[in-house]
C-alpha cells in the first residue's frame, strides 16, 4: 500500500487505469523498408550478424556479449570497431540512427541493443528470401 493525498487518489486512479508505457524497442520509429534492406545488403559480414542476431530477438535486450559471440570477435574491441564503422556508414549514407535502442547498465557492465518487430521481420525476409 502507499499512501496517497485525498486529492490526488484520482490522479493515481487515472494513471493506473492508462496503459503501460511501451518497451524502449516499441517507442523507436522503423526504418523505411527498402533503406532498411538496403543498409543489409550494402554492410559487410560482421555487421550483417549483429542485424541478424538482433533480428533473431525482436523486442528483446540482446548483450554485447552475446553480439560479440555473434560476429566472433576474439578481442574485445572487434565489436566495437564493427559498431563505429557501421555508425559512420549508417549515419553518412542513410542520415538515420542505428536500427534498434541501446542501454548500458551499470551494474552489470554490459550494453544492451534492442531492435523492433518490425525491423526485425525486415531482416528475416532478407534471409527468407535467399
């Protein structure tokens, strides 16, 4: 229980009764389609397996680490040299962020990358595709 003022209960009902704010992969806007597959198509092989890997988990917090296993960096650094160049490229060429959200949490040192349902269902259509 917590309390609250009298004169705010109906302010806590009308919260209680919205929705629940959406996940941070629900709040980000798609990429168009066709750049989406184009920037698939147009990327180098690492960067094709962290698309992949993040396609594989819509919605879902994918690790560093796991991103790491994914392109098979044996170095801790080969996965943040695959990020820059594909942020300068994604960034210059298709003036658009990176296709997924990221969060770092402290507690556990690791990053976190998130990518949405949609964009994920682009990635696997290339796949499905070939």
């Amino acid at each position: 229980m917590v309390p609250v003022p009298k004169g705010r209960v109906l302010e806590v009902y009308e919260f209680l009764a919205t929705s629940p704010t959406p996940s941070v992969a629900e709040r980000r806007t798609p990429w168009p389609p066709e750049m989406l597959k184009r920037c698939y198509r147009e990327s180098q092989p690492p960067f094709q397996k962290v698309l992949d890997t993040l396609a594989d988990h819509p919605g879902q917090a994918v690790s560093g680490r796991d991103l790491d296993m994914a392109v098979g960096a044996t170095r801790r650094n080969v996965l943040a040299g695959v990020m820059s160049a594909a942020a300068r490229r994604v960034s210059g060429r298709y003036h658009l962020r990176f296709p997924w959200e990221s969060e770092w949490r402290p507690a556990e040192g690791i990053k976190y990358y998130t990518m949405s349902a949609e964009d994920a269902a682009v990635i696997r259509s290339l796949r499905e595709a070939e």
